[in-house]
C-alpha cells in the first residue's frame, strides 16, 4: 500500500540513528522540540486518508497508476499543478504555517526533468536511476527535504575560486560503487524529520565547477550526515491549548562530511552546463508551491485581521476595511499567479508538467513584497496588546484572571476568553520567534527577492513590447502577434 499513516511515518522516524544537534546536544527524531514541525508533516498523511480530499491530497502514479500521496507525485498536467497549489493552500491554512513537505515534491519534479535531459545529452543512466528512486518514494510514501542553498562563502565568487573548497557541495572522491561528497547546506526545512535529503544545485556552474554539479538523494540519517537544527514553534500552552500552538518548523545547517553516495542515488555527477538547469527549475517548482502557501498565510493573517477588528468594533470602519482588501488583493495576486503559471504549463521530454516561468517568479515576487506590510496592517488594527499581552498564566492565576477578564474587554457580546484567545494568537503570529522566522521566510524563502527579478527579467518578452510601441507609434507596419 503506498499510503501510509501519521504512525507509520512516526515509527520510521524512531528507527533512524540520532544524527540531530538542537541546544548543545545531539538528540533522536523523538526530541519533543522537533514534535511541532512533525505534527505538521502527519497531517499531510493524515488528510491524504480523507475521503473528503479524495483526489486533492491525492493523485495517481503515472508510473503504477497506484493512488499515492500527492507530495510523492511528479505533474503530468496543469491540473496537477493546481491541485498540488490548492492543496498546500489547504494544509497551510490547516496548520497556521508552512507546510514543509513540498520541498521534497518539488524537488522530484526538477529531477524529473533533468535526469532526462542530461540522458539526452550524455548517454547517461540518470532517469532510471532517478525512476528507481522515485519508485521506492512514491511506495514507501517518503518525505524529502531538498538541500539546494549552498552556504556559499564569499557571494561573488564561484564555487572553484572560494578560500575553502567545501563551501559549496563538493564531489572529493569518485569510486566504482558511488561518490564521496563534502561540504554544508544551510537554511533546509523538514531536514531534521525527512526520510530523505535530496541534493540539488543551487547556482549555475562552469567548466571549472564540474566538482560541485552533484545532485544525488540518500537517507537523512546516512553515515557523516549531521544536522544542526532550529526548531521553532509559538510557545506551548498549559490551559487555553490552540491548534496553532501545536504546528511549528525545523531549519538545518545540513553537514556532509565525507558522506559516501551509491551511484543509484547519484543523478548530476560533473554535468556543470546542467546544473543551473537543475537549480533554476527546483526554484520554479518551488515558487509555483508558494503561490498556493503564501495566500494561505494572508489567510492566516487577514483572518485574524478580521477577527480583532470584529472584536474591537471597527470591522465596518472604512480604514479597515481598506486595509483588509489590500490582504485579499495580495493573496488572491499570487494566486492567481500561481493559476496562471500551471494553465500555461509545458511538458517536458519526460512528459512532466513544468509551471510558467514568468507567472510562478511574478506571484513569489508579489508575495515577498508585501509579506511586512501584511504584518504591518494585523499591528496596525490589533494594537499594541499582541506585544504587551501578559503571559498565559496570569489568566490561570484567580488572583490576576479576574482583573483581566474585566480589563481585556472589547464588545460587551463577545465573552473575555475569547478576547484574549484572540490577542494571545495574535501575539505568535506577529510577536514571537515563530513569526521572526515566517518573516524573513516570506523575503527569502524560495530565493532572495533579485533571484525572482533575474528569473523575470531573462524570461520575460520585453522585445514583443518594444515592437507594439514601434506598430503604435507607426515605425512598423506588421503588428507583432
Ligand atoms: C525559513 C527559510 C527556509 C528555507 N528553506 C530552505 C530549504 O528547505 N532548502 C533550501 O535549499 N533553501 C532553503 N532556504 C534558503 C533560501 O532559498 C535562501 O535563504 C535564499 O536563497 C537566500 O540565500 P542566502 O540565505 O544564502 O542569502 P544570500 O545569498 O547571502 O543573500 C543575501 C543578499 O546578498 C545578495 N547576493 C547574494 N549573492 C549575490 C551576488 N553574487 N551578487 C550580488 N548580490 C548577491 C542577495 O540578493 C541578498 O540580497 C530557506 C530560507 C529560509 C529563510
């Protein structure tokens, strides 16, 4: 059976060796700070074995005809890539946050692409090698990270001209049975509770860079693998529990030293005219995903918007109101970004479904260009009590709750628990560790905002647009398209 259950995947989790390092020790995948982000990746198996997402959370292998978990699916068309943005949509709504597992979704998506095209090119094995993974992922309903982001060293240099080689993923050793590859990737959400890493690119690369165009896949507990881990997650609640407060997120330093890789599990192994390929289109895969996540945060966000403003009595004042549209126009913006970049999709010579360049980079764009001032209007209309909110346990406390039920009092209709279960979700989606990390998440995430410009600017047809203003202003007699 391909699809498998939140306790399946818990007890895989056990069984891996403890190669995670979070406050000075090194722990197993059963540490409870790492419980929050878990939490977040069971209810991907969880809601894929409801009959209500039939066909949402799920989809059918195009290499079984299996249903699978939609995570584990490579598109075959644009219906594919809006289920999959509709569906992380969904999930992120479910959990407040991100939803984590399309890392590794989109990361089998690019390498469904490349593999090919590099078999095209070079004779290579990379596409059965990379189907035979696939296989094993869609079957054992596995959960990747993928490790793309280099921690790179000095930014303008390229990897071969860096002081320390082992700044960017380096291939050190090339036996009969596989590779040995050294280096770090920083920033890798899920790392610290995936089944699998999967290793790509993430830059262009010269001749001189052949070393470092690797990608392979291999299990994330594989000998020389450590990860150092960020688990972060709003601050746990002893009575006024909240299912925001279950969900939470895990970045990792990822270190490969001198980890051995079989060549089974190797798909890019010098092919460095590939490899900016193989990055720009984990990118894209990646900002296509994020057109379904993002609008779910201001979902997020705008509802909680909505619920102060109703709480505080000026809902149907006009300043609100225009800020509240101001939320809706950028989540609907992106995604419809994220519509249009799946309805004019192409194939790929494997036969998968690759989003629009431009419309995917547009709507990434869109979303990192307002994710502060999101934040900024939740401040504007909660006020200052999501900062000054005293701590949980004076509501516990007889001797202060029954001042704050009388104080934190907004309409004399709403009961005061709920006043302050409003303000106390406030306060961690604007006002905590957990909302710093979605912040800077929402800038860089899926690539710093230039990389969405560059993506624009090289994909774009600015000379079509020249030509219409020559047609226009008479200096063309054919008007172009
Ligand atoms: C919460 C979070 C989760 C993430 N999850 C993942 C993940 O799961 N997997 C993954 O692979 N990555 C992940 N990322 C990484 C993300 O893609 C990177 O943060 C992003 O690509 C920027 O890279 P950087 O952080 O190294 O910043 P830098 O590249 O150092 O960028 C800093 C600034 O320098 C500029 N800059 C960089 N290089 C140059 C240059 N050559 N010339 C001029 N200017 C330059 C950038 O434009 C930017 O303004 C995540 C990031 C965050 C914040």
């Amino acid at each position: 059976m391909p699809m498998k259950t939140p306790d399946e995947y818990l007890e895989r989790l056990k069984q891996m060796k403890p190669n995670i390092y979070i406050g000075g020790e090194r722990v197993g995948r059963d540490d409870p700070r790492l419980r929050p982000g878990i939490n977040v990746i069971c209810k991907t198996f969880e809601q894929a074995q409801n009959p209500k997402y039939d066909g949402l959370m799920t989809a059918t292998s195009h290499l079984t005809g299996e249903k699978i978990n939609r995570f584990t699916h490579v598109n075959q068309s644009p219906e594919d890539l809006l289920k999959k943005q509709q569906m992380i949509r969904i999930y992120c709504r479910m959990t407040g946050g991100c939803i984590q597992r399309c890392m590794g979704c989109d990361a089998i998506n690019a390498l469904s692409v490349v593999t090919y095209e590099l078999d095209q090119e070079y004779g290579t094995d990379y596409y059965d090698r990379f189907l035979k993974f696939l296989r094993y992922f869609q079957e054992n309903d596995l959960v990747a990270a993928c490790a793309q982001t280099d921690v790179k060293g000095n930014r303008v240099l390229r990897p071969h001209q860096q002081a320390d080689p082992d700044l960017y993923v380096r291939i050190v050793e090339k036996r009969s049975d596989g590779i040995v590859v050294k280096g770090a990737k920083n920033h890798i959400t899920v790392a610290a509770y995936a089944d699998e890493l999967i290793v790509v690119p993430t830059r262009a690369m010269t001749e001189k860079d052949a070393d470092w165009a690797v990608s392979f896949a291999i299990p994330a507990d594989t000998e020389g693998v450590k990860l150092i881990t960020r688990a972060t997650s709003p601050r746990p609640r002893k009575k006024f529990k909240a299912p925001y407060c279950e969900y939470g997120i895990g970045d990792s330093f990822v270190i490969f030293d001198d980890v051995f890789v079989p060549w089974d599990r190797v798909f890019m192994c010098g092919e460095w005219r590939y490899a900016g390929r193989l990055a720009a289109l984990f990118a894209l895969y990646h900002r296509h995903s994020y057109c379904g996540c993002k609008p779910a945060f201001t979902d997020v966000l705008l509802g909680a918007a909505v619920l102060v403003s109703d709480y505080n009595g000026i809902l149907d004042r006009p300043h609100v109101r225009r800020r509240l549209v101001d939320m809706a126009c950028t989540a609907e913006l992106v995604y419809a970004a994220g519509v249009a970049s799946a309805m004019y999709s192409e194939k790929a010579g494997s036969g998968t479904c690759i989003p629009n360049m431009v419309y995917a980079n547009i709507g990434r764009r869109h979303a990192g260009l307002h994710i502060y001032e999101e934040y900024d209007i939740v401040a504007e209309l909660a006020g200052g009590l999501p900062a000054t909110l005293p701590f949980e346990e004076e509501f516990i406390n007889p001797e202060t709750a029954k001042y704050l039920e009388k104080y934190i009092m907004r309409r004399a209709d709403v009961p005061a628990e709920n006043v302050h279960r409003c303000f106390r979700l406030i306060s961690d989606m604007i006002c905590s560790a957990y909302a710093g990390v979605f912040q800077v998440a929402g800038v860089h995430g899926g690539g710093s905002p230039i990389m969405e410009e560059i993506a624009v600017s090289q994909s774009y047809d600015f000379e079509e647009k020249k030509k219409i203003a020559e047609y226009l202003a008479g200096t063309r007699k054919e008007f172009p398209g």
